[in-house]
C-alpha cells in the first residue's frame, strides 16, 4: 500500500511561497518506505546534498530535516526519524510526549537515497526495517504516522512543515497528528 501526502506549512510566509512539499509512504510488512518530495523555489531552502558516509547525528531538525512521527494501537510511546539531505539520521524512541527520549539503537542504519536534487526539486527515499522495534505480533498492524519537515531559509530562519499542525505553535509531536495510517 502506497500514500501520498501533502505537507503544509505551519504558516504562510515570503519563505513558503513557490515551495511544495510532499511525503509519500509505502509498507510491505515490516519494511517501511518513506519519499519526501520537496520542489519549486529550492532557492530559498539550505538543502545540501549528500555527503559521503551517512551517520546517526544528534540535533538535526536545526537545519533542513525530514521527519516521521510513528507508532500504533493510539500508544503513549512513539518513534521520531530524522533525516538530513545530507543522509545523515538519527531515531528516536520516546516513551509519553515528549519525555524519555532515547536513541533507538536497534536500528542501526537507516538506507538513505536521493532520487534527484537540481536547482528546482529535490527527492528522497529513506527505508526503515521496523522487525527490530515492532514486535512480531505488531507487524501486521496499521502504522499511525505523521509526516514533517524542517525547513532552514537561506536567510537561517526556519519553516515548519507537517500534513496537520494541531498545536498553538509548531509541535510535531502531538499524538493526535499521527492520522496517517498504514
């Protein structure tokens, strides 16, 4: 199963103007596929290609980060994946909002691809084996996800992109916005 999702800004400004962003995700058992698409006026958007070796990396979400928000069955606990354009990832297991955050260190590697990166449209692919983090008996369940990106203006400042924003101020981990299901 295959969704496409858009993903929109937590406010409109001059920095999002001419910027689309969407996510599309796939799930084939415990494989979980992630594409963001990000296009249009990438003139605007810190977004630096890949880099060499990807490694998992602390603090990604102050420059231009991918994310996805996870978990299932309404859980208290969730996943938050990170991802730089460079290719360097990190995720992160919390066990309430926003409490007992800890590297997932079951995952050891996340494969990362980019598709395509040019003057007007850049797309990834990351692909997650969740077999070490889901139990066998959860597998076949629906995933409750959620979709967000930060993004860094050349300017520095920073947009704020998700397929819902339910909170006063940007705040990409409110378990109700996990509405994606696969």
């Amino acid at each position: 199963m295959q969704l496409s999702q858009k993903l929109l800004p937590y406010e409109i400004t001059t920095n999002t103007q001419g910027i689309s962003l969407e996510g599309i995700v796939e799930r084939k058992k415990s494989v979980l596929s992630i594409e963001f698409h990000l296009s249009g006026q990438m003139n605007k958007i810190n977004c630096p290609p890949p880099q060499g070796v990807q490694q998992r990396l602390d603090q990604l979400w102050k420059h231009t980060c991918f994310e996805a928000f996870f978990s299932w069955d309404d859980n208290i606990f969730y996943w938050e994946l990170n991802v730089s354009p460079t290719g360097d990832w990190n995720l992160y297991y919390f066990d309430d909002y926003r409490s007992g955050q800890m590297s997932e260190k079951r995952i050891e590697n996340i494969p990362f691809k980019l598709n395509e990166f040019n003057l007007n449209s850049y797309k990834n692919r990351i692909i997650i084996d969740l077999s070490k983090i889901i139990p066998e008996t959860k597998v076949a369940q629906e995933l409750q996800l959620s979709l967000t990106a930060v993004l860094e203006n050349k300017d520095l400042s920073k947009t704020y992109w998700a397929t819902d924003h339910l909170g006063e101020k940007p705040d990409f981990h409110i378990r109700k916005s996990f509405y994606i299901r696969i």
